[in-house]
C-alpha cells in the first residue's frame, strides 16, 4: 500500500510536469524495486487462497486459485502495470520522446491498486472502531489522490495545447501576471493547478480556453458534485455508526 500511493503521487507529477529529478539514478532504480516488488505481487497472487462465496469454503486448489485471478480482471490490470513500456521499447524506436509521450500513460494503471486498501480494511483482524477509522482515513486519502491526480491531468491538457490555446488560470486574469503558467517553476504549475482543481471540486470556475479543456471542466464539475455527495453521506454514516455500541447498550 506504501508503495501504491506513492505511485499515486510520483507518477502523475511525472507525466504531467516530467521534473528533471526523475530522471536521477536514485528515483530510476527505486522505480525499478517498486516494479519488481509488484511482479513478487503478481506471482504472490498465484498462490494466495480466497473464499468460495457460493459455499464459504477456503479455496486452496493452486489451478482454481490462479482460474480466479485470471477470471477477475486484475491480473490484466496488474501486469500492464508491471511491464515498463517506455524503458522495454525504448531500443526499438530511436526517438525517446515517442516512447515516454506514447507508452508512458500505461504506468497510470497503477494507480488502480490504491482500490485494494477497501478490501484490506475489510479483512483485517481488528476492531470495529479501529475500521470506522481507517475507512475515514481512506476517505481523506482517496480525495487528496483524486484532487492531486485531477492537477495533474489540468495541467497536462493545458500544456498539450499550449501552442494554440493558453491557459490563462483566474488568478494570472486578476492580477496580471507578467509571466504565464508555462514560465513558472514546477512548485508553481503544481500549486496553481492544485488549487484550481479544489475549486472545481466545489463547483467554481477555472476558465477553460479550448474545446479539451472545457470537456474536462464539464466531466470534472459533475464527478466533484458526486464527490461532494458521497464524502458526506459517508462521513454521516461513519459518524452514527461510531456510537452505534452506545446505542445498543
């Protein structure tokens, strides 16, 4: 799980900001170990056991284990996640470019394997009141990951159409900026980005110039109304049920 959110954070930076730092020794092998820790995952889940829900029972058959994990549609997920496209391929085509811009959104399949963190919670031998807080903990997390990934996707669309169109956030309008968003520093593109992603989280305006950029205010606008919806329907339901031993007794 350590692992996967720290994907959740670095990759999206990457891909839409492409820091220089990541390009270091030390964050290109660590990416390596990360990967290699996901391949042990991979054979790992040949050999876990589950539960039959039709009966109940312990699956232990190692052929059933495995007809389950390719049946379920996560091993696909989990070994497209795996495989680094960019580096494999990059032998094969001469431009680096191509490979990063074409293979490198691949590595955002990663970020489903936050997911587990619900089954985790669910299975863990502990308490009900320790779940009920690590649920509202996952709740807190799962907003920072989509308002941080929502960022960087902002951001992304802006800078791919930034010859044509040029992303001009409310703020650089107001206060007449003499540089654009482009010219900033990576610290910059990210708090800018950041902050304009809260607010179309809560339903505000963050002045899209192109026809991409308007699509994704529109499906960003109605994914945070739902957003808002679930977070305080389960923020209700995690509260009552806090008590819910007082209530009994």
């Amino acid at each position: 799980m350590i692992l996967c959110i720290w994907n959740c954070v670095t990759i999206p930076v990457e891909i839409a900001f492409n820091p220089a730092s990541y390009d270091s020794y030390a964050i290109t092998t660590f990416n390596f170990i990360i990967d290699f820790m996901f391949f042990l995952d991979i054979i790992l889940n040949f050999r876990t056991t589950y539960h039959n829900h039709g009966t109940g029972e312990e699956v232990i058959t190692s052929k059933q284990i495995a007809s389950n994990y390719l049946r379920g549609g996560r091993f696909w997920i989990d070994i497209l996640s795996t495989i680094p496209f960019d580096t494999a391929l990059t032998p094969i085509f001469k431009d680096k470019n191509y490979i990063t811009e074409k293979f490198q959104l691949l590595s955002m399949l990663k970020l489903f394997r936050v997911l587990r963190l619900s089954r985790i919670i669910t299975y863990m031998n502990s308490t009900d009141e320790v779940k009920l807080s690590l649920r509202l903990f996952k709740l807190c997390l799962f907003l920072l990951l989509y308002i941080h990934c929502t960022a960087c996707l902002l951001y992304y669309i802006a800078n791919m159409e930034r010859d044509t169109e040029e992303w001009i956030p409310s703020q650089y309008s107001y206060y007449g900026h003499e540089r654009t968003i482009y010219e900033e520093g990576i610290s910059t593109k990210y708090m800018v980005s950041f902050y304009n992603s809260i607010l179309a989280l809560t339903g505000n305006d963050i002045y899209p110039s192109s026809w991409y950029q308007y699509l994704f205010s529109s499906a960003f606008l109605i994914s945070g109304a739902l957003i808002n919806a679930n977070i305080f329907g389960t923020i209700a339901v995690i509260a009552a049920t806090f008590n819910r031993k007082a209530q009994r007794f």
